[in-house]
C-alpha cells in the first residue's frame, strides 16, 4: 500500500493518524514515513475518541463517493482525483443542518465576519 502511496508523490508535511494498530506502531512502517517527511499521529490507547472527527468524516466519505461506486475508480488516480473532489464538495458545497444549512466553509466566513 505504501509503494503505491508513495509513487513520486511529494508527502513532505502530511500528518497521517491511525489507531494503534500494529502495522502502524512497527518499526519500519513508521521508519518509511520518517523518510517521506510524514508525521504520523495515533490515537491514544483505548481512546477511539481521539480520531473520532477523521472516523466520522471517513465514514460519510465512503457512504456518499465509494461504497456501490468502486468500480467507477479504474486507477489510484481516478480515485485520488474521485477523493480531492468530494473534499472540495465537502467543504464548499455540501449543507449541514448542524451549520445552520451552510457548508463548513461558508458557516466559518460568516462566523468571522
């Protein structure tokens, strides 16, 4: 997974949070993330709540753009582009009823103004 990740790609500054799995907490995962200039965040043991803002949103991610559509994605690329995307849908267009029917970015610039 790494290998693919990795392809010519410039990680340089990425935070990558995980749980505390073992393929995370062995040596030369978090040694091949050091080399890359990934920091790597884990949740703390027996506290799930620490990623609970990445699990929540992962797993609307992966309801509305993935799951019934993985055979849309014919490359990694495909599904980066697929990925970057829903992000930019998530943050500019899609409403919230938690945000007053905003999207996240239009709830923060009225928040500041």
């Amino acid at each position: 997974m790494l290998n693919k990740a990795f392809d010519n790609r410039d990680l340089e500054g990425l935070i990558f949070h995980s749980d505390q799995g073992w393929q995370y907490q062995h040596q030369a995962y978090q040694q091949r993330l050091k080399n890359k200039g990934i920091k790597q965040s884990m949740s703390r043991k027996g506290n799930s709540m620490d990623n609970g803002l990445m699990e929540n949103f992962f797993g609307i991610l992966k309801t509305e753009m993935f799951y019934d559509q993985e055979d849309s994605y014919k490359t990694l690329d495909d599904l980066i582009k697929a990925i970057d995307d829903y992000i930019y849908y998530y943050n500019y267009d899609r409403i919230k009823t938690k945000l007053k029917g905003l999207s996240p970015v239009n709830y923060r610039l009225q928040s500041s103004n």
